[in-house]
C-alpha cells in the first residue's frame, strides 16, 4: 500500500485496497427498520417477514375449464351423458354429486362437486336434445386443479429479504394480505462541492461548470429504490460545507462530491472530521476514483467520491450501490459480473484495480470486450459509450489480446 499524506494535519494515511475498502462498508452499514407498505407499492421492495401459507392453495379441487365435471369412467364414445345441474365461478358445490352417467355444467375456478375426477372442455362436446355428447378422450385428472396442489397450508411461499416482484404481489393478494412489512427505503442527501459549480439553467460564466454529479447520482440511487435529497452546492469554505453537510447527515447516508484530494481547497474530509464523522478510509488503490473517502456518523455511512463525474459514477458502483443495497435489505448487494475476451492489449500500472470502460458483444459464441474509447477521467463519453465496466486485477500490468476479464454489465449486450 502506498503512504499519502493529508494537505492538512501531517497525519499520514494508507491507501487500502479495492477490497479491503469494500469490505469495510459493508461492514459497517446496518439494514434500515421495516415499514408497513401497501400491496400497490411493493414492487421492488425487500421484504421484511416470512409469508407462510394461511390456507391450501388452492383451498378446494376447482375447475380449470369451462365445461362439465364428469366421472371419466362414464366417458365412452357414443355413451351420452345427462346433463343436471350448474356451479358458476364464486358459485357453492355443497350438496352437488355427480353421479353415474350424469355431467354437470361448471365454470372456470367454480369448486368440483362430490365423485368428480376430471372435467371436459365446452370445446369438446355436443349437446343433442339435452344430452351431452363428448367428443375427446377424457382422463382421471383432465383440467382438475387439486386442493393444494399449488401451496400447502403452513408452507413457506415468500422468505424475509425476497425482492418482490409481480409474482410475489400476486401471491400476497390471493392469501389476502393488503400490506406487508418491507424494509425501509434509505433516505440519500447528496451534495456537491466546489466554486466553480453553477446548477443547470444557470447562467454560466468563466471559469464555472454546471453541476451535474447530483442529478447523476440521485438518479443512480432512485433506480436502486433509494429517495434522493439534492443539498445543492457547498462553496470551498468552510462555513458553506459545515452548514450544507450537517442538514445532510439528518438523512440515513450522505455523498458528497469533490473536494477530497489533496488541493488547498480540498476541504471536504477535514470538514467531516470537524463535525465528528468518524474516517474510515481515504484512498483507494484504484483507478478511476483513488481520491475516495468513507466515514460514519452515529452508525450512518458518509461517502465522499471524487468530483470527476466518471470517477464519481465509478465509486458510486463500486461503493455505494452494496451499501444502500444491503440498508435497504437486499441479500445480493455486488453487481454480478461476466467473463468476456479482451479484443486488444491493455497496460495499466501495478498496485491498483483499474476500471476499464468496455463494449461488450456476443457473437453467439463467446462475449467479446473492447474498450469504449479514451479511458481518460475527464472522457464522459466514452463512459456513455460503454455497457460494462471491466475489472483489472491490482498485481496485473497488462492483460493481452484474448485473454479472459471480468466485467460488470451496465447496459444490454450487443448481438453480432
């Protein structure tokens, strides 16, 4: 690890590792405490509590057809059946009982009578002068959904930390659940830093830039489920960080951007510790965003990326993203990566993960990376160009042509 040395205090720091760093987030970030949400509102959501079947499901053998409940014994060619009685869906079954040579009407979901083991289609039958006739080989079983069959009473359908999807809302309305504990969506302020920042719709004069890091990330942690809190801008003084930082720290996490490298007016990570937010780490051996700092304050997580908005978005992935995953529940917090061929040579220098900006394709036999363009911090574009992210391990110097990375897809795959 290489030693840097804070512009301030003398204090001499250790850059940790890409892991090492990441291990001491998720560490210390705690799940947020559940809260009561309405069936409409759950998609997405992690929920809190175990779902067990209250009942059977489904809770009586019901049809799956519209047609007749038969005995399939009774369904022999040119043998027709008669016809006695209806159950509509919603419809009671009590007291109905189908008897030898008999077929009774019967609706899709509407409850099997008594001495039922199969039911025949509409579509595969005819009726003649009140008689049925049926037109189709017909089996014990045939369009029979059986009590249970689906869920068993008591048995584990949802598990606690399950991300809900439509499928699961489903399941939760038919055992007649209206709202369900899920664990609480983290409230994200998020700052920018810097004199030279005006916001968009600005007038924008020499020198100055607009700021575009929060609208970057707030749209980063909304499209995790997080709630955004733009703080705007905090000039490079003191009095202007301390105000806008404090009002952040109310909410369950704060990033800000810029100003913690090692400038004059790098003020940001001696503001943090002047507010008493304990420093876990500055410094990360990786490249793009070594200038990445994390503390906590009263157990909530402070992040401080650097202000480079390729840098910032990096980081953003690599750190922040797990840790508000894990607050808000989730159990898969590390976005998944592929392996894909390196299509040319690339050099980096040891001692430091780098994050290649890639283009990944499938030629429908293997995935296939090339690099998106100008690696440059500076270069948002080649960013945009980009649907992966490629991981170069810190001891490589070079990865050649062919050779197998990792890589973090942000964005659909292209097919050639």
């Amino acid at each position: 690890m290489q030693k840097i040395q804070s512009q301030t205090n003398g204090v001499i720091y250790m850059a940790h590792s890409f892991a090492a760093a990441r291990s001491i987030i998720l560490q210390s970030v705690s799940v947020l405490p559940s809260e009561p949400v309405a069936l409409p509102d759950l998609v997405g959501r992690v929920i809190a509590e175990k779902i067990r079947a209250p009942w059977d499901m489904p809770r009586w053998n019901n049809s799956a057809m519209d047609g007749f409940a038969v005995r399939a014994e009774d369904c022999v060619a040119n043998r027709p059946l008669t016809i006695e009685g209806y159950i509509p869906a919603g419809g009671n079954a009590v007291g109905l009982r189908v008897k030898p040579g008999v077929a009774v009407k019967i609706m899709t979901g509407a409850p099997a009578p008594t001495g039922c083991d199969a039911i025949v289609p509409v579509e595969e039958t005819a009726e003649k002068d009140g008689r049925l006739v049926i037109t189709a080989r017909v089996r014990p079983g045939d369009h029979l959904r059986i009590r249970g069959e689906d869920v068993r009473q008591d048995e584990l359908v949802i598990d606690a930390g399950t991300v809900l999807r439509p499928a699961e809302i489903n399941m939760l309305a038919a055992f007649g659940y209206r709202t369900v504990d899920v664990f609480r969506r983290a409230k994200v302020a998020i700052l920018s830093t810097g004199d030279e920042l005006v916001e968009p719709g600005e007038e924008i004069g020499p020198g100055q830039i607009y700021n575009s890091n929060d609208y970057s990330i707030a749209a980063a942690v909304r499209e995790l489920g997080g709630e955004p809190l733009l703080l705007g801008i905090a000039g490079d003084d003191h009095a202007s960080l301390a105000g806008k930082i404090n009002a952040g720290l109310e909410a369950d996490a704060l990033i800000t951007t810029a100003g913690v490298s090692m400038g004059d007016r790098d003020l940001v990570c001696d503001v943090l510790q002047s507010l008493g937010v304990e420093r876990r780490f500055w410094k990360v051996d990786i490249k793009p965003g070594r200038p990445t700092a994390f503390g906590l304050k009263n157990g909530k997580p402070v992040f401080s990326l650097p202000g480079n908005p390729v840098s910032s978005m990096i980081t953003f992935d690599q750190f922040v993203r797990p840790a508000l995953l894990k607050m808000m529940g989730h159990q898969r917090v590390i976005m998944p990566s592929v392996r894909a061929v390196m299509q040319e040579t690339v050099t980096k220098k040891p001692g430091r993960v780098q994050f290649l900006r890639v283009r990944v394709v499938d030629d429908g036999k293997m995935l296939r990376a090339s690099s998106s363009g100008d690696q440059n911090t500076g270069i948002l574009r080649t960013l945009l160009r980009a649907n992966g992210i490629a991981f170069l391990p810190a001891d490589l110097e070079q990865v050649t042509a062919g050779e197998e990375v990792d890589v973090q897809l942000i964005a659909p795959v292209d097919k050639l």
